[in-house]
C-alpha cells in the first residue's frame, strides 16, 4: 500500500501520515520568526533522524507546526 502525505500528497514510504520533508521545511519556517524553539527541538530532531522514531516524529512535528500555524492565523486576524 501506498501512502501519501496528508500536507503535501507526496508519496511516502514509511508508516506515518506526513512525509519528513513537510516537517523539517515547516520547522526551519518556525525556527526563522523563533529562534528559541530550535534550541527546544534541537534534540528532538536527532531523536526523529531514528529510523524506529520517525513516524511519532514526523506525526508530532508536524501537529505542533499546525499549532504554531494556527496561533499565527489567529494573531493576525485579530489585528
Ligand atoms: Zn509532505
């Protein structure tokens, strides 16, 4: 079975719901406007780079990348 990436729809052959690409392109967007996050997820990205870690990596960063997203949406909108 094939599976694709729910942000981008690109293929992805590990067992997970989002490519890693989508993930550290999100990351490196968030790590620009806050500098202090990338401290915070030095290591969790390590972390993620284990083959046996890389779909709960993934799946977290890219849940935390919509979060950061979604206050940002919401900060604009208000003003
Ligand atoms: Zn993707």
């Amino acid at each position: 079975m094939v599976c694709k990436c729910k942000r981008c729809g690109k293929e992805i052959n590990h067992d997970g719901e989002y490519c890693v690409d989508c993930p550290c392109k999100g990351m490196q967007e968030i790590f620009q406007k806050y500098p202090d996050v990338k401290q915070a997820f030095k290591e969790s990205i390590d972390e993620m780079k284990k083959p046996e870690n890389m779909k709960k990596m993934v799946d977290d960063t890219v849940r935390f990348m919509t979060t950061v997203q979604g206050l940002q949406e919401r900060a604009r909108k208000e003003k």
